[in-house]
C-alpha cells in the first residue's frame, strides 16, 4: 500500500506544537535570557524540536535572539529574551480615595505612571468615564506601535476566583467587589472602549507583588505584607510566589476578633481607619487633643490622616488613638508570624506612611509574643514603594496572566492574545450590545 503523501508547512507541526511553545516561552519569560543550551536542558525536549519552537516563537514575534551572550571557550550563544515591547498592559489602581495608571510591557515592567485623587464612592459612571480617559491618555503617550495586549486592575475588596491550574481567566462580567458596582458592566465598558482582555486582582495582592519584584521583598522567599485602612488585609509571599489560597481569599485578618480590656470586635473595628477617626473625633469634642480641637474650631472636618498627623506633633491623645491600633494589630500579625517564619514583614497604607507610631507598636507586640528564632533575623519595616506598589503589582500580575499555560495554550500560535477564540467569541457577543455612554474627553494639555 502506498502511504499518503505528507502535506507541506507547518500544518501538522502546529496542532501538536503549543504545548512545547508554551513550556519553552514561560522558561524564557522566568530565565530571561537564556540561552538554547540552557532550554534544551530544562525542557528535555531535544535539540531539534527546541530549534524547530524557537524558530517558530521568532515567527510569531515573541521571542528576540538578536544579542549575543559571553563566550565561554568557544562561540558566544544568542541569548533567548521574551519580546517584552511586542505589547503593551494597562495598568489601573483604584484605592479609596485615589486612582493611579499606568502602562507596562510584557514582562510586567512599569514604564508610566499617573496618580490623582479619586473618591470611590463615586457614581460608578463617573468612575468608568474617568478610567477609561486616563487609559486612553495612558495608551496615547506611548511612542510606540506595540498594541494593546490587555488590562490589568487592581481594586479594594477580596477578587474571589481560581488561583489553581494557570487558566489566566479574563472577565467576561465585572464583579460586586464594591457595593456601587453591582449590576454596573464596568469590565463589559473597558473590553468594548479597548478591545482587549482584562483580568482584577485585590489590592492587597497586587501591593504584595510591587513589594516582592520592587521593593522591601526583592530576592526573598517570604513575605508577609500588612495594609492598615479602613480595613486591614494580609498578603502572602511563600517560596516567592503570591499565596492565594482556593478561592483567593487569603490574608482577611481584619475579620478576626481582637480584644482590649472589656472590648471585643474585629480587628478592623478594633484598630482601622474607622476607629481612629472615631476616636479622634471624641478627642476632639472631649477638649483630650489640642490639636484636633483646634481644627473643629476652625471649621474643619476631621479624618483618620489628621489624627495621624496630630499624633506625629506629639498629641497625646492621638499618640494613644495609633498606639492602640498597632498594638491590636500587631497581636494578629505576631500570629502570622509565628506561623509563616517570614523573612521580612512590610506594613503600609496612608495612615503608616504619616509615621512611625503605628509600626513602633507593630513591633513591639510582634517581637514581644513571636519566638526568637521566627525574630532572630525578622526585620518589620514600612513600605516605600507608596502608591507605585499596587501599579507594578498590576503589572506583574497581567503579565503572569497573559502568558498563564491555561490561557496561552490558546494563544499561542495565533500571536497574540486578541485572537484568543473565547476572547474573540466575547468580544462578538458585546459587539451586538448597546453601547456605553461615551467618556468625557481629556484635556488638551497636562494630564487629563
């Protein structure tokens, strides 16, 4: 019997190809750069089928080979980099009282960024016209003909959803994680004004990773990372990747009871930003706080940063008010101490940054009930990456998305995310839709 004759092309290759593409370019993406030699050892693939990928990914525009490495005895290698300019990743950070953007490459480096305040209790109308004129403002700056690869929000509230299993699973619906959003198709507004696919994470994740990639976590493998607000969260860095448990409710200590005296409550009722404005507000009417007194008196309204402030001049009594807090805090953090054996413990948030009251108590409660090996080495500091942690932490988290085995495998020999067949049936979907209102226009100079 004749066999048939085999067809020209890659045709046959590309259906059994994306698994090893796959495999290779998240080798490139956590080594970057390597070298061949270093992927055909890693990969055990072989050398033909890692030329025959190689060569393939080049095709497609998401690898480079064009630099030379160090020569070792004999010919320099090429060294194997992610295209990481290929494409480009919005970046958005909503916080209570604050809105930042910015824009990243494909391996989750900042290259913008923009922060105003933004109070968001706002109509969410307002909200969505506002993002998506810093997006596009964002976007417009770049000089670049990278398109866009998708978009990256980081948000108040825990983002439940799988963590296990690399889907890389882009929002087709937004989700209730603030009151104002229910019902409101804020993703459906984004993916229709920008075409491209979005992912959310918390802003406790999010600020964990701008930590561990840039700033007090860079090189460690464990991490514990503390934001005080008006509610107080945990994030978890173990063997150097994000903990985020089953459903990505991880790090939910303001929930758990605390005690002081004959009192009881969580911890964010306890020792959060309600508390501490509460407590200033009584300092205040009861005369106990010159300085807060002073302020009523002048027509002033009160806030939790004032009463940060006050204390950091030396008010007594708000010096008690953080005092209080951190110490409460600190109880619970001891705890987590106690059982993750961190190497460093990052506490941020406005009301740290305005001073050392509140990480002094943190201290010493966490130092006074930990055991002395788990504090030998522990160093507890306060976050200096500011407002930039949760954007770099977006960054990070939409580039681990974009290239999720669950979601590139899909992707992969298309090029590009936008050809995704879910992303495209989605898009197809919104495209028969009523449209949104349109975005109020930015200004003609500065930012918008």
């Amino acid at each position: 019997m004749t066999a048939a004759p085999r067809g020209k092309g890659r045709p046959k290759v590309a259906e059994t190809a994306a698994p090893s593409l796959v495999e290779l370019l998240n080798l490139i993406r956590a080594e970057d750069p390597t070298t061949r030699q270093e992927l055909e050892r890693k990969s055990e693939l072989g050398r033909a089928v890692v030329a025959d990928r190689l060569t393939l990914l080049t095709d497609l525009g998401l690898i480079d080979e064009s630099e030379l490495g160090a020569a070792t005895g004999g010919r320099a290698p090429r060294l194997v980099r992610l295209a990481a300019r290929r494409g480009r990743v919005l970046v958005a950070a909503l916080d209570q009282s604050a809105l930042g953007v910015g824009v990243a490459d494909l391996a989750g480096h900042l290259l913008t960024e923009h922060h105003e305040a933004f109070d968001l209790t706002a109509p969410p109308q307002a909200l969505a016209e506002r993002l998506t004129t810093l997006l596009r403002w964002s976007l417009d700056r770049q000089a670049s003909p990278a398109g866009l690869w998708g978009i990256s929000l980081s948000v108040p509230g825990t983002v439940p959803g799988p963590t296990s299993g690399g889907t890389g699973e882009f929002l087709t619906r937004t989700p209730a994680v603030l009151p104002a959003w229910e019902g409101f198709p804020l993703v459906e507004m984004l993916t229709r004004s920008f075409a491209a696919p979005i992912w959310m994470r918390s802003s406790v994740d999010t600020m964990t990773m701008g930590e561990l990639h840039g700033g007090a976590g860079q090189g460690l493998g464990t991490l514990l990372f503390i934001e005080v607000g008006r509610r107080i969260g945990a994030g978890i860095v173990s063997e150097g990747r994000l903990f985020r448990g089953a459903q990505g409710a991880t790090g939910l200590i303001g929930a758990l009871p605390v005690h002081l005296g004959e009192r009881s409550g969580t911890l964010d009722a306890m020792a959060g930003a309600d508390m501490i404005l509460r407590e200033g507000r009584l300092a205040a009417e009861t005369g106990r706080s010159a300085f807060l007194s002073d302020l009523v008196r002048r027509g002033g309204e009160i806030s939790a940063i004032d009463v940060a402030q006050a204390a950091q001049m030396d008010d007594t009594a708000c010096v008690d008010i953080l005092t209080t807090s951190g110490r409460l805090i600190g109880q619970v953090v001891a705890t987590l101490t106690n059982t993750l054996n961190p190497d460093v413990i990052v506490l941020s948030g406005a009301i740290v940054q305005t001073n050392d009251i509140i990480l002094a108590a943190v201290r010493e409660a966490v130092y006074g009930a930990s055991h002395p090996l788990v504090t030998r080495d522990l160093r507890i500091i306060r976050s200096q990456m500011g407002s930039s942690a949760g954007l770099l932490g977006a960054a990070r988290a939409g580039a681990e998305l974009l290239f999720a085995p669950g979601f590139l495998k899909d992707w992969v020999m298309q090029g590009s995310p936008l050809k995704h067949p879910g992303f495209a049936a989605f898009r197809a979907g919104l495209d028969t839709a009523p449209p949104p209102p349109a975005p109020s226009p930015p200004p003609s100079k500065g930012a918008p």
